[in-house]
C-alpha cells in the first residue's frame, strides 16, 4: 500500500509536517520509559502506511526522536526506501567543534531538511541565544536548513529574538508550544504568540495538541479557542499541519486528529485549507512536488 500520488476525495493531498519512527533495540531513546506502554513497542512504516492512505497524506516529516546524531543515518535510511517520508529533521550536538562539517555531511542527502534540538528539555531558557550557536544558524541559512522549535511557552520569547537576529533562517514552533488544554488559553501564551508570530520566517505547527489535552476523547470545542488564536496571529500561510503519530496515541489516534482538524478548518476557504494540509509545510521543507 502506498500513500503517494493518487487523487484525493476532497482535493487536497495533505503533507504531515511532523511524525516519528523508532526502534527500541538501537536505545538511546532516554524519554521512552516502559510505564508509556502504548508508546514503548517499535514504530515503523509499515504500521503509518494504513494511516496515510486512509487519511489521503502523500508526504511527511521525520523527525528526531532521540538526541543522537546516529539516529540521522536511521533516519535517512528510512527516507531512501519509503516514498512518502520527503524529509527528515535531526538532532545534531550543536556545541560541538565540528557542528558545521556534521551539517555539511548530512546535508549532502536531499532527504535532509533541518535540525531540532530539544529545547523543551534544556534547563537553561535562554540556551539557544548563546553567542557560540551563531555561526551554525549562519551556516543553516547559508544551507537553506530548517529550524524545528521543541518549546513551551516560556521560550517563546527567545525564538522570537532569535528570529529577530537572523531573519532568513526559517523556523518554526512545534505542537504550537505545547499549551495546556485542561484550561483556556492563557494570555501570557497569547501575546507571546502575538510577538514572534510578528517575524515573517517563524512558521507553526498545528500539531501534538491531543496530549496536551485532558485524558479521553477531545472534543474541538476544547481545540477551538487555541486554533482560532493561531490562526489570527500567523494566518493561513505559516500553519503546517502535522500528527505527531506515533505520540498521538498516549490520547487519540491519527483519524480523530484529520477529523478534529477538518472540524476546524470547515468555515475556511479551499485555498486556506490547502496551505495548511499540505501548501506551506511544502514551502517551508521544500519539498519535491508529489
């Protein structure tokens, strides 16, 4: 079964900026514990490949699942004999003395897009805006590499500077910054939201939102509100929507979250849909046509 090029019932071919594979046996996997049961079991294209096809996605986005520049080379393996994977984004030691010759060499594949370092993770918040990182993101935009943002809402701020320093470095924020959704949306994640949304080449992904939510079947009326605030602070032209399957299964599956999200999307144009199913993760990844 193959999830590439067919046409569609609703038009739209749709690109999933953000999913992961892994194997336990190649370890290293330090946030994957056996008490996540649903999760703690090997995930590879074989089990996605239903899900793409039933769900009308002919492309998507690996990436890192681990802090390991070995799982790169996992990574890209997996790219090569898979059509629907067109890209994939990596974790690299980004303080590192050979950082850029590591960016160069995995850059030589046409499969790789960018970096993510876990942020989210890092003690330090303001980690990112070290003097010493500045020729790697120099060294990306040179590369025309991407710059995933593993964040929460407290970093919002430095990846809006960050994006200030470096406007043509494209970027963009992860599971729209992992908000919690057992409350309304907080107006410190609002304005800050409001600021970096404000700098052209931050782009965000309307992804991982179910486990963010209370345990149990979401409702979108739970999505909405942060949906609608999203979506009136970056517009149509920098949300890329991604599953991040295989982690959506600690609360929903990958079919509740295309039915929640064409929930949201009903009211909007053909047009709009079609960037943010598939039209800007395109752009941002660029992305060979399907």
């Amino acid at each position: 079964m193959s999830a590439a090029k067919y046409l569609t019932s609703t038009g739209i071919s749709k690109v999933d900026s953000h999913q992961h594979f892994w194997k336990l046996s190649r370890g290293h996997y330090n946030w994957l514990k056996p008490e996540l049961t649903v999760l703690y079991k090997d995930f590879l294209p074989n089990q996605l490949e239903r899900e793409l096809y039933v769900n009308e996605v002919s492309q998507t986005i690996l990436l890192q699942a681990e802090e390991s520049e070995e799982e790169i080379y996992f990574m890209l393996g997996i790219a090569e004999v898979n059509k629907f994977v067109a890209g994939v984004v990596g974790w690299v030691d980004m303080e590192a003395s050979n950082v850029l010759e590591k960016l160069a060499h995995f850059g030589e594949s046409k499969y790789f897009k960018g970096i993510r370092p876990m942020l989210q993770n890092i003690d330090d918040v303001n980690w990112i805006l070290k003097d010493e990182l500045t020729p790697i993101f120099e060294f990306m935009i040179k590369k025309q590499l991407t710059f995933d943002a593993l964040i929460k809402d407290i970093h919002i701020s430095n990846i809006n500077i960050l994006a200030q320093r470096h406007p043509d470095l494209s970027i963009v924020i992860n599971h729209c910054a992992k908000p919690d959704l057992s409350k309304a949306p907080t107006d410190f994640w609002k304005n800050s939201l409001n600021n970096v949304a404000a700098c052209e080449n931050v782009y965000i992904k309307l992804s991982g939102l179910l486990t963010e939510a209370p345990q149990g079947p979401v409702n979108v009326d739970v999505i909405q509100p942060y949906f609608d605030h999203v979506m009136a602070v970056f517009g149509s032209d920098r949300i890329m929507w991604g599953s991040d399957w295989p982690v959506i299964k600690l609360n929903g599956d990958y079919d509740t979250w295309v039915s929640l999200t064409q929930s949201l999307l009903k009211n909007y144009s053909f047009e709009d849909k079609g960037k943010i199913w598939a039209g800007n993760a395109q752009k941002f990844y660029r992305l060979p046509a399907y």
